[in-house]
C-alpha cells in the first residue's frame, strides 16, 4: 500500500490489537503525518486559538447577539502549508480517499461524546459541484454516527474578508427535525468562528440546550 499523500510505500505492520479492536490502518508515511502540527499549551478555552483565557475574536463574539451560544470547542490541528496541501487535495481536487487520513484522531475525540455529533452542512449547490460533503466523510470513514438538523443558505464565506464574514446574515436554517438538547458541532476548518455560531444559534432557536463544538483544523 502506498501514502495517499506522497505515493511512499508504507510498510504493512500487522498486529493482534489491529485483528481484534479494528484498529484502523495508517494510510500516510510517518514523513507526511510529521508535517501535520498538533495544537498543544495553553489554548483559548472557546475555540483553541493560542491564548492565555478567551482569545481576541471570542472576547468580540460574547459581546454580540452570539454571546454564550457555546460552551466550549476544540481544534486539533494548525492551519499549516502541509494541512492547506491536505485540504486543497481533499475539497477542491476531489481526493475522496483522504477522508481517511485522520480517522484515528476522530475515534480518540469523538467517539465517547454523550452529545449528538451535527455536522456543518454544505448548501446543495455546493454539494453538487463538489460531489460530497467533506465533513459527513471525514465522519464516515471515523465510523461515527451523526445528524443533520440544519440546511446551509446561499451565503459564500470563502471570498469574504473578516470583517465581512462576522458580519454575514444568518447562514443556516433549520430543517424542521426534533433537535437534541445537547450537541456537538463538527466541522473541517475554523477561521473567524462565524459559521460554527450561525450554526449554535439557529439550534439554540431551535430547542438545543448544550452545544461544542469540534474541528480538525484551527486557522
């Protein structure tokens, strides 16, 4: 088998654990999953940006209409190049297969949440230009089980400034299903925290009472 990366050979190590608790195999070389950084030390306790207490955004964001929609969240990864290579081959050229690169991490996190695990949806424009939702994959391949409760509008986040993106009207909708007390918002990448609290307040409206959030990535 070969690093979905790089195309390395990897070395195919066999092992008791891998037979009996589904284990699941590593599928990049040790050189490509070394260029992947850890977040690590002392993180903003809402959205794990480097910071000693409530990072600059967050302190802006309780001061809005979105104060105390969250009651914490988690990151694991910096936006890094190896990780912008990763998620510009994953998203825009379509590499399917990555979705599997970080199944392990996603078990270690994920898998012993009380909370109903809710991914950020796509709007089906979106979906359809693309071919597949990104997140729901990621969880797919993790095999982790998940709901959807929210449907994306037409608002694009990619081409705006900060400024611009903090300020977007309302991005999601619900979709109308009985929404569970408490939640866990799953998504691939963090920048501004805009899409992560549309998405808590329109649950919240929605009859949700606890939501966290998680993303693979911390930009």
């Amino acid at each position: 088998m070969n690093c979905y990366l790089c195309e390395r050979v990897l070395p195919f190590l066999p092992s008791w654990r891998g037979l009996f608790f589904n284990d699941f195999q590593q599928v990049i070389c040790e050189k490509c999953k070394s260029g992947f950084e850890r977040i690590s030390g002392v993180v903003c306790p809402m959205c794990g940006s480097a910071s000693e207490g409530l990072c600059k955004d967050c302190l802006y964001w309780e001061t809005t209409e979105y104060a105390g929609l969250l009651r914490s969240g988690t990151s694991l990864y910096y936006y890094n190049e190896a990780m912008k290579d990763y998620l510009h081959q994953y998203k825009f050229l379509k590499d399917i297969v990555l979705s599997e690169v970080f199944v392990s991490e996603l078990r270690n996190e994920l898998s012993r949440t009380k909370a109903i695990i809710v991914p950020v949806p796509m709007h089906p424009h979106k979906m359809k230009e693309r071919t597949f939702s990104q997140v729901d994959c990621i969880l797919d391949a993790a095999g982790l089980s998940y709901s959807h409760y929210l449907t994306k509008s037409e608002q694009v986040q990619g081409k705006k400034t900060k400024r611009e993106r903090m300020s977007t009207p309302d991005l999601f909708f619900w979709n109308g299903r009985a929404v569970p007390e408490k939640i866990l918002l799953v998504d691939d990448l963090y920048t501004t925290g805009t899409t992560i609290r549309h998405a808590a307040k329109e649950l919240k409206k929605a009859g949700a009472v606890e939501i966290s959030f998680f993303t693979l990535i911390r930009g």
